[in-house]
C-alpha cells in the first residue's frame, strides 16, 4: 500500500502477525525508509528504538484522529478513543498533515 503525504509517496506494510506487531521498527539501525500500518491498535511504545519516528492514529474510515511528530525512543502513547489504525511513519513525514483530514492510500 502506498500512502500520499503532500507530494511524497511512501510504501506502508500493512502488519497483521504478532511478530510482526510486536517488532515493528524496534532495533532498527538503517534510516527509516517506509511505514507501517498496525490496524486494530490504538496505542504504542517506542522502547527499543533507535530514531525519532512519526505517528498517525485514524479511524476505520482513515480519517486522522492523532498526530505525534519526532516521536522520541521509550515513550508510550495510552490508547486513544475511536483510534482503528496506527501508522508509524519516517520522522519529518507528517508536517503537511492535520487532525480530521483522511489519508490518501492506493495499493
């Protein structure tokens, strides 16, 4: 799936295992290059992390709910009413994007 943030696109992985779920961009030395898509969570933790990254909380209908920019290693973000899909994204990605706006996704 891909994700259109202003004129940028970014490939976004739609995980879905718990190994997956669980792992997500913990560890991760490289720079952050895509996103990924948890759906049914409404709440993370970046402990294991190694870089800022950018989140993006929406509702069944992708419409943004929450936004957190540069979102530091070894935080949590509590879980969040009407929150279906959590997004991870490289930091700096999200500037152009606004609480009630939909995301633009094509596969």
């Amino acid at each position: 799936m891909q994700l259109k943030v202003g004129k940028t696109r970014l490939e976004v992985f739609v995980y879905t295992t718990i190994w997956k779920r669980f792992k997500g961009f913990m560890f991760q030395k490289k720079p952050i290059q895509n996103g990924i898509c948890f759906p049914k969570c409404n709440s993370i933790h970046t402990f294991f992390m190694r870089q800022p990254i950018d989140i993006v909380m929406t509702d069944r209908d992708h419409r943004i709910i929450r936004l957190y920019s540069a979102l530091k290693p070894w935080r949590i973000i509590f879980p969040q009413k009407r929150v279906y899909y959590t997004y991870e994204l490289p930091c700096g990605t999200i500037q152009s994007l606004k609480e009630k706006q939909t995301l633009t996704l094509s596969e």
